[in-house]
C-alpha cells in the first residue's frame, strides 16, 4: 500500500509538472509578424499584449468595447517585420489623456 501511495503521488507530481508548461503562453512578437499579421492577430482577439521588442510589451485593442469604460482610445502603431510603423489597432488611455489641451 506504501509502494502504491508514493506511485500515485509521483505520478500526480509528473503529470503536474508536464501541464504548467502548456499553461504559460509566451506573448506574441510583433517583429516576428507581418503588418497584415498583427493586425489580424489583434483583429481575431479584440484586445492582446503584444510584445514589440526585448522586453518591451502593450496592450492594444482593436476597438473602444476592449477598454475600461473610463477610458478611450488612442491610435497605436507598432514595429513589425516589414513595417516599422504598422497601424495595428488602439491603446486604452484614461480619457482625461484624450482631451487636445492635455497634449504636450
């Protein structure tokens, strides 16, 4: 019964450590993709953190329905593979930010 105890317990413990890998997903790289790719990757989501260098990352949306009611949004373009301003969708800013005389 001892023997069978740890079995199980092993076999949990490996069948645990096989699935917590799948589970992290790593975000996508813009310049890895397309302007077209982006766009659509972001288009099929609403909204995705996309990484757009090492270490460097944002959330865009594609529309307004993606961002907190207290925000709205900004056009945001990004670098891809072949594009080094590639229109891909909005960021979500506090709506203070969007009013021209905030602008500097």
């Amino acid at each position: 019964m001892r023997i069978s105890m740890c079995a199980a317990v092993a076999a949990g413990i490996g069948l645990m450590a096989s699935v917590l890998p799948a589970a992290a997903q790593s975000r996508p790289d813009s310049l890895s993709m397309s302007c077209d790719q982006a766009r659509a990757f972001l288009r099929s989501r609403g909204a995705a953190v996309i990484g757009t260098g090492p270490h460097i990352y944002d959330r865009y949306v594609s529309d307004q329905r993606f961002c907190p009611i207290t925000e709205g949004t900004r056009p945001a373009w990004i670098r891809t593979r072949d594009t080094a301003q590639c229109p891909v969708g909005f960021t979500c800013v506090p709506v203070q930010d969007l009013w021209p005389m905030n602008d500097y």
